[in-house]
C-alpha cells in the first residue's frame, strides 16, 4: 500500500501506515497495487470542503473522498480496471483531517492526539473501503472493526 501524506508529523505517518497495513490485511483485502492520501488542514479548509461537497457549512474532524463506489462486500481488486495507467495503482481516495479539531477532540475526550488521528484516519479509511454510519446498524458495525483495530495495534488513550 503506498500513502501519500500531508502535513503530518513523521510518527503519526508510522503508526497510520501500520494501522492501514493491518485494516486491509484484517478485512481480508489487498495490499499491492493499492494507494491512498492522508492530509492535515485547518478548519477553515475543512469547513469550505465540508459546505462544497456534502452541503454541510461547519467545521468537521475528518473528510473523505472516494474513488471507488465501493462496498464492505466489494474486494479492492474487484476495481482494477480503475487502476493507474502509470503505475497500476487502485488509488481508494483521500482522508482529510482537521488538525485543530483532532487536538480539540483529544482534549474533549481524555486521550493523546496521537490516538485522535489514528482513529480519525481509520475512521476515514473504513469509509474509502466503503463502511459507512449512516443507519444505526451499519454505526454499530464500522465502530466495532474500528475498536478492534485499534486494540490489536495497541492504540490506546494514552499513546
């Protein structure tokens, strides 16, 4: 899996990649040929986002932009006729994340920043692999692989 990140300190791009590394391998999906963004921005970006692509004019955590109409049930590789001409990548789509949110959120919820982003970035990675929380079942799913995760990879409220 190639991640191309932006603005993110070189920690948090480790330990994301680990997460994204194991999700994918968790959920029984392919590493190779695969790619994905991850991108810091301020609120302000956010929010502009936010009110151009889903109508909603506020600041939020964590976007995400598909590129795939995937669904849980679909596999990756079900999708490579989208794959880069250049270099044979499926490129899922990218995860935008609020910096200034994240800290906020941290602090709100009693836990480091580190673990914010490594749930904010999960949380937006699980919506490329199409995941969503939309009904209250489908919440109850996406929140359940997402603590799993997160434990197996030793993520806890103080990393």
């Amino acid at each position: 899996m190639i991640i191309d990140f932006e603005g993110l300190e070189e920690d948090l791009e480790v330990k994301i990649t680990e997460i994204f590394d194991f999700t994918l391998n968790f959920l029984n999906e392919s590493k190779e040929n695969v790619s994905v963004g991850v991108f810091f921005t301020d609120e302000e970006e956010i929010r502009q986002l936010n009110s151009n692509y889903r109508g909603i004019d506020k600041i939020t955590d964590v976007l995400s932009f598909p590129m795939l109409e995937k669904t849980p049930d679909d596999k990756i590789t079900d999708f490579e006729e989208f794959a880069d001409i250049d270099d044979g990548n499926i490129y899922l789509g990218d995860i935008i994340i609020c910096k200034e949110k994240a800290l906020a959120q941290a602090e709100e919820y009693n836990h480091s920043f580190k673990r914010e982003v490594c749930f904010l970035a999960l949380h937006g990675l699980l919506h490329l692999l199409g995941y969503d929380h939309i009904e209250k079942e489908d919440e109850i799913i996406m929140q359940g692989i997402a603590k799993e995760i997160l434990e197996k990879v030793k993520v806890g409220r103080d990393d």
